[in-house]
C-alpha cells in the first residue's frame, strides 16, 4: 500500500505541476503532494532501516527428545572455524526417523550437558509481526509478517548420554 501511496503521489505531483495554472492553489497542491511524496519515502526508508511498524514476538517449545541411537546423540562441527555444531536426534523414541538441527544464518544450534534425567530440545524462534492495523495496512504484500528472523535449537543432554562428535 505504501508503495501505491509513493507511485499516486509522484503521478499526481506531475500531473499538477506540468498541467496546472500558476495560481497559489496550484503551490499548495504541489506542497501537499510533494509532502505525502517525501513522507512516503521516508516511511519506507524507516521500516527498511529499522522494521519501521512491526514488532518481533518470540516462541518457545520444549520437545523432548529420544537420541539418534540409545542415548546418544550426534553432534557434527560445521563451518570454517568448527565452532557450530550440526546435531541429529529423534523427536518420537517409535520412529526410526533422525532430524538434523543444522546451524545457518538464521539459526543457532547449542548443546548443553545436564544433570537431568531425560533429554530435551527448546526451539526459541523470533518473527516478526504487524505492531498496528495502520502498518498491516501500510506495509501489506510486502512478506515481511510472519517472517521468521532467527531460530534457536538448544539441546539439554544428560551426562549419561554420550555425545559423539567428528572432526
């Protein structure tokens, strides 16, 4: 919506401009006009720069998990520096099925030993959201609601478990 503010405003700008009579009522339309023109940049520039009217809500999930063989759970280092773990479970002790939480731009994989009895996972994850109905308004078809920024995957391992690594 925002955009067709932007491309109405320039062509209505134009249009008084080029085809209006020099009169003082033609310099205030150009004002007004160019004024919403200006605006209009100005509010895409912020939510560009800054996520101008949307807001980030984040959720989280606990998921207990069963290992990828019997208790154990495989955590692989990816990346140049080896720091990032890659790590493979199963979500349903039933299914034969291995998962892997592998870490990117957006999304953080960190492994935690426990003292506790059972394994589990928590999935932490940051959206953003439309902070008003003048935004959803505003800012609609952009893709920008919804839009997952980044996921966090932490695993909380007992110490019987073992934890098997390569490198």
């Amino acid at each position: 919506m925002i955009l067709f503010i932007f491309v109405l405003a320039a062509l209505l700008l134009f249009l008084v401009a080029v085809l209006g009579k020099p009169t003082a009522q033609r310099r205030l339309w150009i004002g007004i006009i160019g004024a919403v023109l200006i605006g209009s940049v100005v509010v895409i520039a912020l939510n560009d720069a800054s996520r101008f009217g949307m807001k980030t809500t984040t959720t989280t999930q606990t998921v207990k998990i069963v290992g990828a063989a019997n208790h154990t759970v495989f955590a692989t280092p990816v990346g140049a520096a080896k720091k990032a773990y890659a790590v493979a479970y199963r979500a349903n002790p039933l299914s034969q099925k291995v998962t892997v939480a592998k870490p990117s731009i957006t999304t953080a994989v960190r492994v935690h030993r426990t003292n506790a009895s059972t394994a589990r996972m928590t999935i932490a994850r940051t959206k953003l959201h439309y902070s008003n109905t003048l935004a959803a308004v505003l800012f609609a078809g952009s893709g920008q609601n919804g839009q997952v920024l980044r996921t966090t995957y932490t695993f909380h391992i007992p110490l019987s478990w073992a934890v098997i690594s390569k490198r």
